[in-house]
C-alpha cells in the first residue's frame, strides 16, 4: 500500500540527517543500519533530495553478456518498474570486480524518467552529467564514468547492496547530500511529526548556544529540557 503523498512530501522538508534521527524514535532497526557509507555522491549537483520506491536491478560491465542486448533494451525491468508505486528510485547494483563503468548516461536517464522514477542511486559510475543535470534528474553515484563497457543486466527486483546499505524492491528510499536511507514502511506515517520534534530540538539548543547570554549552565538546562 503505497503512502500518501503528502506523507512523502513532508518527509522531504527534512535532511536525511534528521531522518536518520526520527527513525531512531521508533526503535525498529539498529542505529548503525539502514543508510549508506560514506562514498555515494550526487554528481548531478545541488542538494535536491530525491524519495521513491526501490526498482532494483544487478548490472555487470566487465564482460560481454551470455545472451541478450544492453539493459537499456530491457523491457523486463521496465515492466517491474511499473509494477511498483510512484514515484520510484532507480537502484543500480554494479555487480563483479568491476564497478568502474557507467550504469546510467543521458538515454537511460530519460526512459527512467519517463517511468517515474525521480532519480538514480548506484555503487557504479554514471556518465553525460551536464546532459543529465539539465534534465533534472538527480545522479547519486560512486564516480563519473565515462563509458559503459559491457553493461549488462545480471538481474532485476532482487536485493542489492549499496555502499553497505541492503536495500529491497519496493522499499522507501530516501536520499540527499548526505547519502541515501530505507525508511521503514511500517513507521514512515510517524516519520515527519517524529523529525518536526527533533528539529525543533535542535532549534532550541542552537539558539542558546549563538546567544549572546550563553552559558554553560544554560546549555545544560536547554540539553535536559529536551531530553
């Protein structure tokens, strides 16, 4: 059951940071799991969030596929990217020894586009930023790559794995400058009242401490008031 929109819409009025902190409120998951290590970036450029179901597939580069074309060609994924509500994120698993190649350029961009997805997030390469940065359609990759070898689908709607993140078709992503996180199903209606709370926390604290009354005894009382 897909979440209404506007729930997605409030969930972007915060950082992944903050996100990351509301989640902890519910104690469904570790605090060291659900969100990717450090090494994803957004090549595309500014701090445009992007959230979206998981369409998941595994690409391989280094070698010529067994059988079959390029994935670009692949109207196997695109009826699994259809299967899933909008708005979708693409996620790329570049799978092997070789990551290096590029996973999306500016046509594949544009069929993902086409399908609803607001953007791309890869462990691989991608490529034609300026192209893609027009389109506006956030990159969230490893590095820029300037070729895509022998690109070729391994597989589609499977788990992957993304700078250490699992994540599963179907799931909510949530991504930023920061990085990118799951967002468990089952609490993302609490999400956004959860991360209202704590930045309004952080709002409190901050302006004590750039106060020109500040003092330590004021800081404490601010930090257990909130506690």
């Amino acid at each position: 059951m897909p979440l209404p929109p506007e729930t997605l819409e409030a969930i972007c009025q915060f950082d992944t940071c903050t996100i990351a902190n509301a989640i902890e409120q519910f104690g469904v998951r570790l605090r060291n799991e659900g969100y990717t290590q450090p090494g994803l970036r957004c090549l595309t450029g500014g701090c445009t969030p992007i959230i979206g179901y998981a369409a998941t597939c595994r690409v391989h580069s280094a070698d010529p596929p067994v059988r079959g074309g390029v994935y670009v060609e692949s109207t196997a994924w695109w009826a699994g990217i259809e299967k899933l509500p909008a708005p979708r994120i693409a996620v790329i698993q570049a799978a092997g020894e070789d990551a290096g190649a590029s996973t999306v350029g500016e046509v594949h961009a544009a069929i993902l586009k086409a399908f609803h997805c607001s953007g791309v997030i890869t462990n691989g390469g991608v490529r034609d930023l300026p192209a893609v940065k027009r389109m506006g359609f956030p990159m969230f990759a490893r590095h820029a790559s300037l070729s895509h070898a022998y690109a070729h689908l391994v597989d589609i709607g499977h788990p992957v794995e993304i700078f250490g993140l699992e994540i599963h078709s179907g799931d909510l992503i949530y991504a930023d400058c920061h990085g990118a996180l799951s967002i468990p199903l089952a609490i993302a209606l609490g999400i956004p009242e959860a991360a209202a709370q704590i930045r309004e926390r952080k709002r409190r604290i901050v302006e004590v401490c750039r106060s020109p009354g500040f003092s330590p005894e004021g800081l404490l009382q601010a930090i257990r008031s909130d506690s």
